[in-house]
C-alpha cells in the first residue's frame, strides 16, 4: 500500500500519537495547540496523498534551515510518520552557509534532544555570495542556486529518494504573483518537482499549509528559531511587498487567497495565450471560444 492512497482520508480523522505543548501553558492554548496540530496534520497528509509525495521505501531528507517553516515541516511529518501506513526514512540535514555568527549549536542541540537522524553540511557560500552580488542587490538567486546544488549532490551520494522543503501555500502563492508582475511567467512552485538532470525529487510536504497557522504553531512549539542574516534582513525584497498585498486581500476580501490556490490546482491550457503550447492556426485551433467569453458577460 502507497503513502498517496492511504494517508489523507486516514490522517483528516486521526488524533493518533498527539503531541503535547509545553505544560505550564492553560488549557485555551492546550486546545488551540491541538487544533492547529491537527489542522497541519490534514492539510499535510492530503498534499502527500494528492501529489503522492513519500512512497513505501523513501529516504526523505528534511532540509531544516532554522525558520519556523522547516521547523514545523519536520515536526509534523514525523508525526505522520508514526502512523503512516507504509515505512519511510527521515534524515533532517542543514546547510551551515557559514554566516558570521550563526549560531552552530541550536540545530545539532535540538536535533539530537528530539532523536531524528541529521546531518550538517558545511559550505562557506555566504562568502562567495557575498563577493559576487553587488551591494544593495539581492542575494536570494545566487543564494538559493547554490545551495540547492549542495543539497542535490549531498542527496545523490546518500541515496536520497526525495527533498522536503519547508513552502508553504503562501510562499506558492507569492512565486505565482512575482513571476507574473516581475517576470513575465505563469509560473508558481509544484508540489512535487523532478529535477531538470532526473536525479532528485523536490516535495513540498507543506504546499496546502498556511503561513499563519505555521507561525502559531512554531510559537507555541518554542522552536529555537535562527533568523537568516544574509536574505532575512533585506528590505528591498519584491517578495516582502507581495506578502503585504495578500495580507490585505486576506483581511479586506475572505476567500480570495483560497480560490488562487484553487486556481492553481484547476488550470485551463486551451484557454492561455502562450504560442509555443498551442498551434492557433489552421486545423489545430483552440476550440469552444464561447467558453472564453463568458467571463466577458459577468
């Protein structure tokens, strides 16, 4: 039996192996813990069941970066794993950028208390990043190149099946709206991703998560949080100011970040205007045009 045919329906109704907050807090934030567990729980276990993520076998390597993102992805898939209906490895791994005062004992500290395999890979690309970028520029870019390489070598040599990332629906959401404003794509983050040389699978256990339910549940976890020096503290990022505009979408129309999501997941090829995936002359021309028109008529 598969991870993708059993987990979601099982892991929307379970309460199997429930976690306990820290007990010197009341019961209001007991309650509120639980049900924000069991809200990450869902909507984890229904994005591996859809994207059929994690398969009987897999070596999952965890990348934890130290954010509250990462954090809870590792938490709750080794919750899952308790009650998994199929066997699967969980190798947490950080990339130590060498970042001038990163602090190099939390990740090992808390790795090791909580009993999971991991892994620290050392390589000074905050140097090199550094040396490259020109000042008041972004590192993001390079940044991200480069340590994706690191990661997706260290994979390949420990027969690693497939590479958690810690995106949530709102990182999804923000790389769909920058590509669009800023890069002329209709392009977004998948849930589950093959490597352009076929080596190594990209999940993003995450994908249905919102940030927000993310970030309420790091702080009652009391994860040791290492806030990223080197991209953390630019203020000139795009991404900050498209973050902004979703809050206020949030707050001033509900459901509109829902139905984007949805959207994502209900697209319509014959009905995009990109030449290179249609032929839209002669014979092979798009059909049911009156399809396309009736937004017109709303």
């Amino acid at each position: 039996m598969d991870f993708g045919e059993e987990i979601g329906p099982m892991l929307a109704t379970s309460d199997a192996h429930p976690q306990q907050v820290k007990p010197e807090l009341d019961k209001a934030l007991q309650q509120r813990f639980k049900k924000l567990q069991k809200r990450l729980r869902r909507d984890m276990g229904q994005a591996i069941a859809d994207y059929a993520m994690i398969e009987a076998g897999d070596k999952v390597m965890v990348c934890l970066s130290g954010g509250k993102d990462s954090y809870t992805m590792l938490d709750i898939l080794l919750e899952l794993q308790k009650s998994a209906p199929i066997a699967f490895q969980i190798v947490a791994v950080n990339l130590d950028q060498k970042q001038p005062g990163f602090p190099e004992h939390i990740l090992p500290q808390y790795l090791a208390g909580i009993g999971v395999d991991y892994h620290i890979i050392e390589r000074d690309t905050y140097s090199v990043v550094k040396a490259v970028v020109p000042e008041g520029k972004t590192t993001c870019g390079l940044c991200s190149r480069m340590r994706r390489g690191t990661l997706y070598r260290w994979a390949e040599e420990q027969g690693i099946t497939k590479i958690a990332l810690g995106h949530h629906r709102d990182d999804i959401l923000e790389t769909l709206l920058l590509n669009m404003f800023h890069g002329g794509k209709l392009k977004a983050m998948p849930a589950r991703l093959l490597s352009d040389d076929g080596k190594n699978t990209v999940i993003r256990p995450l994908a249905y998560a919102r940030e927000a339910d993310i970030a309420a549940y790091a702080e009652l976890k009391q994860f040791p949080i290492i806030p990223c020096n080197l991209c953390g503290s630019q203020d000139n990022l795009q991404r900050q100011h498209i973050k902004q505009m979703l809050r206020e979408w949030e707050a001033n129309f509900p459901g509109r970040i829902e139905n984007m999501t949805k959207a994502l997941q209900n697209v319509v090829p014959s009905h995009l205007m990109d030449t290179q995936l249609h032929d839209f002359t002669g014979a092979n021309a798009v059909r049911d045009e009156q399809a396309g028109m009736d937004l017109l008529n709303l």
